[in-house]
C-alpha cells in the first residue's frame, strides 16, 4: 500500500487528470449509446399518428389516376404517396393553359374524402408536354395543406 501512496504522491496531476478523463470518457460512452439507441425508431417519429384511421390504399391511388387520366387534355398522371404526403404529377398536353390546368388539378380535390384531406398534405406538380423545340413546357406546383381549405399555387408559366 505505501507503494501506491508513494505513486500517487509523487505523480498527483498525472493521476487527477487519467481519472478525470475516464469520468469523461464513459460519460460520453453512455451518451452516445444512448443516442444511438434512441436513434433507431420510426423515422417520422411521431408525425404519423392516426394515419391508419386516414389510410389510402394503393387501389384508390389507382382509382384516383384513372379518373384524373381519363379527363380531357391530360397525358399522364403519378400518385405518390410518402407518409403524410400526397404527391400528384399530372403531364397536360401542349394546348392546355396554366389556368385550365390548375382548374383539373384543383377538381382532384374530391376524389380525396374530408378526413384525408385534414391530414394530408397533397402536393401538385403540373408540367406540359413538349411538342417542339421552342415549346416551352411550363411547371407549375401547388400545395394543399391539412389546415388550408384551397391549393396555394407558384405562378410559374403564367
């Protein structure tokens, strides 16, 4: 025992500092494990609550892009939906106007029921085919959000 004493006596700064630095050291060893831990849950966290009460089934995007499709001056349509999010990319043909197509898109509304429109954000990208060269096509996008009962438009391609 004196040997340690006689050790410690002669080296105190040195003993201090080791001891400080493993205090140290396994505190951010538990920090980090804890974080980490943590860390591997659901990436929305809780974001997501009460979406099964508001689900979309992948038959009526489905439904919903036939019905959008089969209107006139349409090309095509894509649904994608990503946890809270509506993604609705619909391509107008060439002689569609901006106005006429935000008109199309805003109809697309009621294909959605009260409940999922209060929960999810549904976001419009509308492009227009490209017939020529020195056609421009315009893109245009919107968003509706589960508190705002209208779309908010950018006023690209007017």
């Amino acid at each position: 025992m004196s040997f340690i004493k006689k050790l410690y006596n002669k080296h105190k700064v040195l003993f201090i500092s080791c001891l400080v630095a493993l205090v140290l050291f396994i505190i951010i060893l538990l920090f980090f494990i804890t974080l980490l831990m943590e860390g591997s849950s659901n990436k929305y966290g809780s974001r997501l609550e009460g979406i099964e009460n508001v689900k979309i089934s992948n038959d009526m995007i489905d439904t919903i892009t036939n019905e959008i499709i089969s209107k006139d001056g349409i090309v095509d349509c894509k649904i994608r939906l990503q946890g809270k999010i509506i993604n609705v990319i619909i391509t107008f043909k060439s002689d569609v106007n901006v106005s006429k197509a935000k008109e199309i898109a805003e109809s697309t509304l009621s294909s959605f029921s009260s409940d999922q429109l209060d929960f999810y954000n549904v976001e419009y990208f509308i492009t227009r085919e490209q017939n020529g060269e020195e056609d421009t096509p315009y893109v245009v996008t919107g968003n509706k959000h589960p508190l705002v009962d209208h779309i908010g438009w950018t006023n690209n391609g007017e």
